[in-house]
C-alpha cells in the first residue's frame, strides 16, 4: 500500500498529493511537469496535531521498508511481499513500529522551517532489511541451507514521528500519548546527540525537457523512465539527473495492445562458466538441444522493468529469458504508449541470481554455487516486448509470457 504526500508545484506552489513512488510531478494547475530528484534516501514527517508557536519537536526516525524478499534455499526458491515501518533508534519504550499511520495519514516533506531536533539513527537499513526478512518467516541458516537472499522492487525510506515537550514529559504530537517517565529520560540523553536538519535532505526538482533536443519528456506519474517522441531517446533519473537509456520494440505482426518493458542484462557469469546462451542452456540441464548459432550468442537475461507479485515477476523473467532466442530482432524505435518502467536498473540486476535459480531444472546443479556467483554485466537496456490481448491476460506471442490484467494493476501499487 502506497503512502500520500502533500507536495506544492515547484512553479505555481500549488498544492498537490503524491504517492512515495511517483517520480513525476505535473501540476494540474499551470501544467507544468517536472522530476522529483531524491537526495539519498526519501525523509518524510507524520504530520503533528499540535502546533504552537515556537514549539519545537524531537523527531524520531523510523525505517520503511515496502518490497519483495526472494531466498534460494535448499528447499527451493521462497518469496514474500513486505511492507513494514520499523524504529531505528535503540530507544525501550517507543513503538516498535507505526503501524498502519504512515499510509491512513497524508504525510509532509520535510521543512526547513520547522523547529525540531532529529534523533541519530542507530540502525541501518541494513539492519531493518535482514528484520523484514525475519518478519516475511524468510529465514534459514546462512551456509548450509541458505545459498542466496535477495531484495527486489524495494522502497526504502525514513518517517519521522514528532515528539513535543510538556510539563509532564514527552508527548506524541500525533496522537496525544504520554510517553512513560523512563522513555523520557531515556530520549533527553539521547537528544543530546541530536542534529539539526541538513539541506541534501530536501528533494529537489528537475525540469521533464529532453537533454538532447530540449523536448518535453513523456512518461507516467510513477516511470523511472521517460521517453522524448521527437528524437527518439529515453531517460532515467538517478541523483545525478538524467541518464540515456538504450532501448528498442520487439513488435508483433498483428498489431500489439501493450508494449511491456524489460531490462536486457548482457551478463556471463564466470564461476558456472556461463558467457553465452548456450552455455546457459547446457548449465541450467534444459530439455532442449543448444542450436549451434546459440554459442555466438551472448548471454542476455531478460528481467520485467515492472513491479508485479513475486510468482509472476519470476516466471515471466524466466520464461522470457529461456524464449529469448524466439524474440525477432528488434525494430527500432517507434512512438507509442509504453507501460511505465517501475523497477529501476539497479533492481533489475539483482534478480539476475533469482532468473537464474528459477531456470534451473536440476536445483543441486546451480544452488549450492549461487554464493559464488557474480554476474558480469556488459551491456543493460530496455526491450520493449509487445503483448496482445487474450481476455483476462496479456500474452506475448514469441516466448509465450502471460501477465493477467489485474496483476499487471496491482503491480503499479506495490
């Protein structure tokens, strides 16, 4: 479930809602578009009921964490979708978590303005990530039985809870509880140690033209990419600003209802001996004989640059993977509506080790080396598959991949 944060257009200052994985900001008043550049890791504040003048907070961090947890174990590949809010400082008698308040309540952007002091994390996302795992009851024993973990499609990002001094101690500007005498105590030790706010943790905002012509760049609220239909060329955001992606469309010969998009990883993988398709058929023991073509063929993984439920995400990268050599090559580029990029780069080659676990039809064969295993990558862009509509299910017609429609919208939530 996604959380709501009150945004104001950086042109107008009117005011807007987004939701933590929008990334495009366009205004509904003047109509101006532009990029939320994050600085790190997204910071927000649970907004206070109580609001003085003067009043000054201690601000409390909590670690949200929203993602798929995927572990290779002996017993075969598990997987779990997390969303969960935890505390990060080592404080007795906090919430240990937030609960359901971060998505029932419409949360702000930290501001310079306000009067707080902020708590020092003492946990790392780290630490809050191997929890989730621990939460999702993925766990297992590293080295005998556990050969891989994995955290894929994940948000990560820091909630701050204000506090407000009174006569009678500290107080949750939020609710209105008191906290205990001990926790009070325990947090003005620890508010010693407090920093104030830092400017790179404010957002900031880029303007959706074109690097390369100047052009107005289209895409969907929530696309880590974003396409300029006049030259032809897509971007990515990261913290240094935009960034060329490579890219082309696989059509179909009957006219295509949805162009779905995947990251095409050229990777070998050095200690399975793995550097080209065939290769990669012989290692992972499928019942098929390599084509000779198969050995000048590199290797290319083919993972969903779209969030989607565990199951699907693996079964569609697998079988696209595995039905690469019945893609026809690529077309070019062609202006169309593409489906949202919502799983970024960087995701996309951590589920390179997943894509391979799932291929293998003899587990013992690959499991066992998966803690070795480190994927060369050589070359990364975007395919854009085309899928025809088939009722509930958009299918793709060259390597079989079937998505369901309602799958396809749950994925743009998680």
């Amino acid at each position: 479930m996604n959380i709501n944060v009150a945004q104001e257009c950086p042109q107008c200052g009117a005011a807007t809602t987004l939701t933590e994985s929008d990334r495009l900001l366009t205004c509904s008043f003047c109509g101006v578009k532009n990029f939320l550049q994050p600085a790190g890791i997204f910071r927000y504040l649970l907004p206070p009921t109580i609001e003085e003048e003067d009043t000054s907070y201690l601000l409390i961090p909590y670690i949200r964490f929203k993602g798929t947890v995927f572990l290779v174990t002996d017993k075969g590949l598990s997987h779990k979708v997390v969303d969960t809010t935890q505390l990060a400082v080592n404080v007795p008698g906090l919430p240990p978590s937030l609960g359901v308040r971060a998505q029932a309540m419409q949360l702000q952007h930290l501001d310079p303005a306000t009067h707080a002091q902020f708590l020092i994390r003492t946990l790392e996302p780290k630490a809050i990530l191997h929890k989730a795992a621990q939460i999702s009851h993925l766990t297992a024993k590293a080295g005998k039985n556990l050969f891989h973990r994995a955290y894929i499609g994940e948000t990560l990002s820091v909630i701050y809870l204000p506090l407000i001094q009174t006569e009678h101690g500290l107080l949750d500007a939020v609710n209105r509880h008191s906290l205990s005498a001990d926790t009070s105590t325990r947090l003005k030790n620890k508010a010693l140690k407090s920093t104030s706010f830092h400017p790179q943790w404010q957002p900031s905002f880029l303007a959706s033209l074109c690097p390369h012509c100047g052009a107005e760049l289209e895409g969907a609220s929530d696309s880590l990419v974003v396409h300029c239909f006049v030259c032809d060329r897509c971007w990515k955001m990261d913290e240094k600003g935009l960034q060329e992606v490579r890219f082309q469309v696989v059509d179909d010969s009957v006219r295509a209802g949805l162009y779905l998009p995947f990251w095409k990883l050229e990777a070998s993988i050095p200690v399975l001996n793995i550097s080209s398709f065939a290769d990669f058929i012989a290692c992972t023991n499928q019942p098929m004989l390599p084509h000779p073509d198969w050995k000048k063929k590199p290797m290319q993984f083919l993972v969903p640059a779209f969030k989607l439920r565990p199951k699907v995400f693996i079964q569609a990268g697998r079988q696209a993977t595995l039905g690469q050599w019945k893609l026809p090559e690529g077309k070019g580029k062609k202006r169309t509506d593409f489906f949202p990029v919502t799983l970024s780069l960087s995701e996309g080659r951590q589920a390179i080790k997943i894509i391979l676990a799932a291929s293998a039809a003899s587990p013992k064969r690959i499991f066992p080396h998966l803690p070795k295993v480190r994927a060369v990558v050589k070359g990364a862009g975007l395919v854009y598959l085309s899928f025809n509509d088939q009722g509930h299910d958009w299918v793709q017609p060259h390597t079989g991949v079937a998505i369901g429609k309602n799958i396809l919208r749950f994925g743009r939530q998680m």
